[in-house]
C-alpha cells in the first residue's frame, strides 16, 4: 500500500475511534450537567449555560451518531466545553471563594476531561496550546480577586491552578509517549510487511522458516509467478501493475488456511509456507493455479502463474528448500507456463 494511502487510512480509523468514543461519553456528559442543575438551587448565569449545553450536547450526538459534519460537531463541542469552564470559574470564585468561602466548586472534576478532550481533538501541539490559553484565562479570572479570598478557599483555588497545569503537561507528555510507542510499533511491523501487497515480506518469510527448521514438522513451500507480468507494466503501465499484485494477493490469500504463510518473495513472485506433504501441497498449488486461471483481474482481465513446489526434509537448510522450489518453478516456465511442477530432494540431482 502506498505511503498516502496508508496515512488515509490510519486518519479515517482514528476518526471512527473517536466518533466511538463521542457517542459512549457525550451521554454521561449530558446526564451529569443534568444532576448539577437538579441540585443546584440556584439559578444564575451557570444554570442557563449548562441548559444551552445540554441542548446542544443532545443535538450534537445524534449528528455523530448519522455521521453528519462530525469535525463541526467535534470543534464545536470543544468551543462550548470551553466556554462552560470559564463561566464556572468564574461563578465559583464570585460566589464559593468570596462570597462563601468554600471551595471552587464541583466543576472542578471535570477538568481532567476537557484537556482530554483538548488533545484528542486537535492532537498534542494544538492541544496544549488551547489548555494553556484557557488556564492562562483562569489565572486572570482569579488572581485580581487574591485579597478578598479567605485562607480555606485559597487552598481550594492554588490546588485547582496546581492540578490544572499538572493536567496539562502529563497529558502532553502521555501523548507524546504513547505516539512514540505507536510509531516505533508500527516501524518494527512494517520491517516484516511488504507494503505494497500488506502480507509478510521475504525477512518475514525467513524469520518463519528458521522456526519451523528447529521443529521438523511436515512443511511444503511453494513458489508461485505471475506469467507475463513485464508485458503488463509494460502495456498497462505500472500503477496498474500494482493493482494486479494487490488483487492477486488477495485473491490468492482467500484460499489458504490460517495455518498457511504467504508472502511477496519480491517483485511478481510470491511464497507459501504449507503444513502439508508433498502430494497436499500438489493439490493445493494446483487449486490455487486453476483459481487465477478461472479469474478475471479488474484492470486486465486474464492472468495466469506458475507454480514451484517441494517439501522438507530432515537435513534441509533454508537455501536448499528455496533452490529446489525455484528449479520446480523455471521448470513450470520452460514447460509453457501456467502449470505446477513439484522437486523433491532426491529429484534435484536429475533435474
């Protein structure tokens, strides 16, 4: 798969992973701006705020839920959360540090989520910059009033400020470490994948057969070609070339078991790692040959491969399992193509 492909790809999952996450927690959201009102007596500028918020927050989950103007929704959300924060600061030092001496107010708990949602919405640059602009408000809501805050409420608005910026940098850092870890992750699987075709490469291929070799288990490999495939690139030219090694990869891949290996050896040919006999692995590699004959590519229609096949024996290195199975597979070309040829290891002398 090509590179831009596969960052599309990556940005539509984390888009679904998120829209997910939307419609599990939006809900609870809108159940506990409901509970605050219910038992806050008061009817202030807070109350009407948390009113607009559950009216917006219901619409706004059922637009995730169709799939309609998800960014608008998910930026929109932000703007609103945000604002709601402010004015709740800014209701709890007037009325709960200076009017009452209490602490600043239950609000206070949801703190942690808004710079979650801060990060997860606009990712971790963009997102410290927006928690960092809405605590510097905090800060100029509550600094100029420090005088008139008793000593018990002025724990309460320090311990806010303190959590606040604590918030801020570990959730920058998390995110910064769990990006790291997901990019490293995703270099160390991609050394084992061929990117085009998305199944295992020839290190990949290797790394599976040294395994098998401490084991002397039943294990057939089977080479397979794509005749012709130079006229194709050349008459169809090479993008579509790539479409039929994606097609042929997938259409090959429908046909093996779990239990099966497959992968791009390099360039049009390609390796499968069976657990069977040789007699099996006849079968399968002419099964598997009859498969791309009966099928019409999207692009090119007819296409045909050629098949090498044998099978281990105790004794049997790496290099002399590929070589046999690459005599069997030049004698299916010599011979015409589109056909299976089987060398067994008492065979390869004769050959």
């Amino acid at each position: 798969m090509k590179k831009g492909t596969c960052m599309a790809q990556q940005v539509e999952n984390l888009e679904e992973l998120k829209r997910k996450l939307y419609l599990f927690a939006v809900p609870f959201l809108i159940f506990a701006l409901i509970m605050n009102n219910l038992f806050d007596a008061s009817v202030g500028v807070g109350f009407y705020v948390d009113f607009l918020l559950i009216l917006y927050f219901s619409i706004g989950w059922i637009l995730i839920y169709k799939r309609i103007l998800f960014r608008f929704v998910e930026l929109s959300n932000l703007v609103f959360v945000s604002i709601h924060q402010i004015t709740q600061f800014h209701q709890g030092v007037h009325e709960n540090l200076i009017a009452k001496n209490e602490s600043i107010g239950d609000f206070s708990m949801f703190m942690p989520l808004i710079v979650v949602f801060m990060y997860l919405s606009l990712g971790r640059k963009k997102g410290l910059l927006l928690s960092l602009i809405l605590f510097f408000i905090t800060l100029c809501l509550g600094i100029p009033y420090i005088t008139e805050i008793q000593t018990y409420a002025m724990d309460s608005l320090v311990k806010y400020y303190l959590a606040n910026i604590i918030y801020i940098l570990a959730f920058y850092y998390l995110q910064f470490a769990l990006g790291t870890f997901t990019e490293l992750k995703s270099i160390k699987s991609n050394a084992y994948v061929d990117p085009l075709t998305e199944i295992a490469n020839r290190r990949k291929m290797y790394l599976y057969l040294d395994n098998h070799l401490k084991t002397n288990d039943d294990l057939s490999v089977i080479l397979l070609d794509i005749d012709n495939f130079k006229s194709i690139n050349d008459h169809y030219g090479h993008d579509v070339g790539d479409e039929v090694l994606q097609e042929f990869t997938k259409l090959i891949s429908q046909h093996l078991s779990e239990k099966d290996m497959f992968g791009r050896w390099g360039g049009e040919e390609f390796m499968v790692f069976s657990h069977t006999s040789g007699s099996d692995a006849m079968k399968l590699a002419e099964d598997l040959r009859r498969t791309v004959d009966y099928y019409s590519f999207t692009k090119v229609g007819h296409v045909t491969a050629s098949f090498g096949v044998t099978s281990y024996r105790a004794g049997d290195t790496k290099e002399s399992l590929f070589k046999r199975a690459d005599v069997a597979l030049y004698q299916s070309k010599t011979n015409g193509k589109n056909q299976v040829n089987r060398i067994d290891a008492k065979e390869l002398g004769r050959a």
